[in-house]
C-alpha cells in the first residue's frame, strides 16, 4: 500500500502537470489543516512540466510550498529554501513571486541577514537572460519599497555586487526608485 508520502512524492516527480498541480494543492491543504507529511524538499524542476512559463498560480503553490511547509525532510536551511525562491523567480520573472519573495524576507526575524543572503544568491544564480534579469528587478523593487532597515539591507548588497553587464541591467530597472543619495553611495 502506497503511503501519502510516497504518493506525494510520485505525484511531484511525475511531469505530469495534473498531478504535480494536484501535489502542490495537497501541500497548501495540508500545511493549512496541520497535517503535514514528511517529504524532502521539492526541485525547481518540477515546475519544467508546464514548459517554460508555468502558469502564476502553480509558481505560488511552488513558492509557498517551499516557504511555508514545515515537514521536509531533512529541515531545509533558510539559504536552501531561499535559493529556490530565487531560482523560481530568476527562471519565470513572475511579478507576485517576486512580492512574495520579498515580502517573506521583510518580515522574517532578521530581515537584515535573510535580504543579505537573498541578494547573494541572485548574483550567484546569475541575472544574465532577460527573464533573470526582470525577475530580479521585480524582486530587487519590492525589497526596496520595504522599511528603512531593509532598504537600506539592499542598497548594501547592491553596492557589493559584481560590475557585471547582468547585474547593471537589474540596477537600470530600479533607478527610479532610489533617492539622489542612494544613487551617489552605489559607486555605478
């Protein structure tokens, strides 16, 4: 007899989209009623099944899954699940992953180290297609528009990132929101 574990994890690694949606759903259902069941962390490449836009709604189901589930196993590390949120909104540039992306990050304990590891890991994945680039240009904005102290979180990893033409094409994006000030302590 399959347990719903196993059946979970078939269903996610199946690509099948029906199935995978139909996982992804449970996930949400489960992590809301607190019947959690252990299941390692899902890949980032589940979501290849539905080509190369996966529809907003399964990017969510993804998103939330990895930022909210609480029963992985092994527990996954802020820097593991961050790095698959990032990965989530470099590969599809989806507007409200990109918010809740941030937005996870502005209300963590310590804004200041989640936004700094965050930022981290979009240099490290790499802003180099178009795609990459507008997904963290979303991201890069909603961080911007958080409380003074992850603002300023932000604009500090900006000024530590590589003169590269990719993280130059993220910075072009979010000009308009940065003050004469900002602008001058980037160093661009």
């Amino acid at each position: 007899m399959t347990t719903a574990a196993e059946q979970t994890l078939a269903d996610l690694d199946s690509g099948d989209p029906g199935r995978i949606e139909a996982a992804l759903e449970n996930l949400k259902r489960r992590r809301e009623s607190g019947d959690e069941i252990a299941l390692p962390l899902p890949r980032i490449e589940i979501l290849d099944a539905f080509g190369a836009a996966p529809p907003p709604e399964i990017q969510r189901l993804f998103l939330h899954a990895v930022a909210r589930y609480h029963a992985f196993v092994p527990p996954p590390t802020d820097a593991e699940r961050i790095a698959l949120m990032a990965a989530l909104v470099l590969r599809h540039a989806d507007f409200g992953c990109a918010y809740e992306f941030a937005l996870r990050l502005k209300i963590a304990k310590d804004p200041v180290a989640m936004v700094g590891m965050a930022m981290d890991e979009i240099t490290r994945q790499g802003c180099g297609s178009e795609a990459a680039a507008r997904g963290a240009g979303y991201f890069v904005s909603n961080l911007l528009d958080g409380s003074p102290v992850v603002r300023a979180a932000t604009l500090a990893a900006i000024r530590q990132w590589p003169l590269e033409a990719a993280c130059e094409r993220v910075i072009q994006r979010v000009l308009p929101q940065l003050e004469p000030d900002e602008l001058a302590t980037l160093g661009r």
